[in-house]
C-alpha cells in the first residue's frame, strides 16, 4: 500500500510541474508575441 502511495503522489508532482512548466512557457510565448506586435 506504502508503495503505492509513494507512486500517487510522485506522478502528481510529476504532473504538476509538468502543467507548471506548460503554463510558464505559454506566458513567455504570449509576452514575447505581444512584444513584437507592439513594434
């Protein structure tokens, strides 16, 4: 049961920064494109 917990909660994190990641990479995306629109 102990293991399984572990791997719960481990893939969760995993998945978090995963999202994280994702979203902090589409808010540099945006501003980026924003930068050059407003040239």
């Amino acid at each position: 049961m102990e293991e399984q917990w572990n791997f719960a909660l481990k893939r969760g994190v995993e998945h978090t920064v995963a999202r994280l990641d994702q979203k902090f990479v589409l808010d540099a995306v945006c501003e980026a494109d924003n930068n050059l629109s407003s040239r």
